[in-house]
C-alpha cells in the first residue's frame, strides 16, 4: 500500500513539474520574442532555445538551492545570530568595532565626529 502511495505521488510530482517546466518554457520564449527583437535587435528563438535559456539561467542565477527550502543566506544567518546571542556584551562590542575598521560604517547609535570651524 505504501509502495502505490509513493508511485502516485512520483507521477503527480513528474506531471505537476513537466506543466509547470513546459509552462515557465512557453513564458521565456513569448517574452523574448516580444521584447529583445524590439529592443536589442536580436533574432527571435524557438521553444526548444528558450527552454534551454531557461535552464542556463536557473544554474547561473538560482541553481538548486531553491528548491530544497534554504533561502538565501538562510543557514549563514541562523549561524550568525546563534553566535550573536551567545556573545558577552564586551564581545559584540570588540566584533562591531572591528567591522566599523574593515567596513567603515558609523553605527546610529555612535556620534557623528565633530568638525572645527
């Protein structure tokens, strides 16, 4: 009984992904065709073109990444606030004054430097 559940929800994923793939392929060969002659002078693509323009800019812009629930910086972020939290205040102190060396920035909460006049 588990084995058929598995089966159906493959077939359902392999069916939903072929739609929406054959979909997203139909969206990037319409806008294409539409846009980049007008604008750029380009030549106009086939189906088969813009779903490999499609492809190449998923592994160069998105990858796989966002498929399997981790955003963007999402784990560096949770590592970076646990790390936060468990620093003493003199710690978070000593860290922003080392990144206000190397980034430069003046936090809101320090005064602007006084000028002569």
């Amino acid at each position: 009984m588990r084995a058929q559940r598995v089966v159906q929800m493959l077939v359902m994923v392999l069916i939903v992904g072929t739609i929406i793939v054959l979909g997203f392929g139909q969206a990037v060969l319409h806008l294409w065709n539409w846009l980049m002659p007008a604008t750029f002078g380009l030549h106009p693509i086939t189906y088969w073109q813009a779903l490999g323009l499609l492809g190449l800019s998923w592994l160069l812009f998105g990858g796989p990444r966002g498929f399997f629930g981790e955003h963007r910086g999402g784990h560096w972020r949770h590592r970076m606030r646990e790390r936060w939290e468990s620093m003493t205040p003199e710690e978070r102190e000593r860290f922003r004054q080392g990144m206000h060396g190397r980034c430069g920035h003046r936090h809101h909460h320090e005064p602007a430097p006084e000028t002569k006049a």
